[in-house]
C-alpha cells in the first residue's frame, strides 16, 4: 500500500513535471530517430535488392532479334515476380485472417463479457426521436394527436346473448333457409 502523506491526499511523484517534460521529449525524439534511421535501412535495402535483381541493360549495338530476345527474357522474368508477388500477397491475407480468429479464440477464452444491469428509464417519443434522428427531428410528436376518438355506447342498449338467443340464431341460420338469409343479406348491401 503507497504510503500516504498527512492530509490523506495521493502520494507526491518523486518525479518533478518539467522532469517528466523532459524525458517526455527525449523518448520521441529518441522514437523520431529511429524512424528516420529505419527508414534509411528499407531505402538502401530495396536500392541494394534491385541492384541484385535487376542489372543494368545494354541495348546499344544490339540487332533487332537480340532486342526481342531480350524483351522476352524481361516479359517472363515479370511474370515469375507476379507469380512470387501474388503468392506473398495470399500469404499475407491468410496470416491476417488467422491472426484475426485467434484474437477472437482469446476474447472467448478470456472469459464472459459481463452484462452491465439495465435500469428502467422513462424517455418520451420526443426525446427518443431526437436522440434517434439528432437535428433532423423537427417539432414535437404528440402520440395521443393521432388517435381517432371512439364515442362510448351506453352498456344498457348493447344487447347481451343468453345461452337460449344464442341456440336460436345458430337454429335459424342452419340448413338453406339460413344461407339463403345470408347470401340475400349480402347481395343487398352490394
């Protein structure tokens, strides 16, 4: 447990803020050097494999066939570095999917994410729209406005079916004479 000073406040930093300014500085120009200079390396490095790779040409005194023969060569040496360009290029895409499902074999096995508990929060159609739709969400939305205005019946005029209006209506309704009331009912509200 750091040791803690009188007042109970955080323990001082031994180190003073224009120390830490100053090794702050150091380390990135420290860092910035060592870009420069590991750029310089790939710089040199790709100008040496060139040269290794790729010599000079010779085309004065040379006769028409030799030229053809020579851009044949250079044609089929472009097509062995395409081949060897495509097959670094699949590589290096089948590393980077690999090294991607490997992070996410550790994310599972690190262990359950765990869900924070929710609390119940009471947000208004407004509110909502405006968070969904930010400056977009012009006026107010009344909900209630749309609502179409039912006029309540009186509960005495509804007319409630005993057990016995019920038999009655199915009785009348049964065999053709009731299916003819219907079609008759049907085609006169056409």
């Amino acid at each position: 447990m750091p040791a803690m000073n009188p007042k109970g406040d955080k323990p001082k930093s031994k180190i003073t803020a224009s120390r830490k300014l100053s090794l702050k500085m150091l380390l990135l120009t420290r860092a910035c050097e060592d870009l420069e200079r590991e750029r310089q390396e790939r710089e040199e490095e790709k100008v040496r494999y060139l040269g290794d790779k790729l010599p000079p040409l010779q085309l004065s005194g040379l006769s028409l066939e030799e030229l053809q023969k020579m851009c044949k060569q250079l044609h089929s040496q472009i097509d062995v570095v395409d081949e060897e360009r495509y097959d670094c290029e699949s590589k290096v895409g089948k590393h980077n999917k690999d090294i991607h499902e490997l992070k996410l074999k550790i994310q599972d096995l690190g262990g359950k994410f765990k869900k924070p508990a929710l609390r119940k929060v009471r947000v208004s159609a407004d509110e909502m729209m405006r968070a969904l739709l930010g400056s977009k969400h012009k006026g107010s939305m009344d909900l209630r406005a749309n609502l179409k205005s039912v006029k309540k019946e009186d509960g005495k005029q509804d007319k409630v079916l005993t057990s016995e209006d019920w038999r009655k209506n199915v009785e009348a309704m049964s065999g053709m004479e009731g299916r003819k009331k219907m079609f008759d009912t049907a085609g006169g509200a056409q």
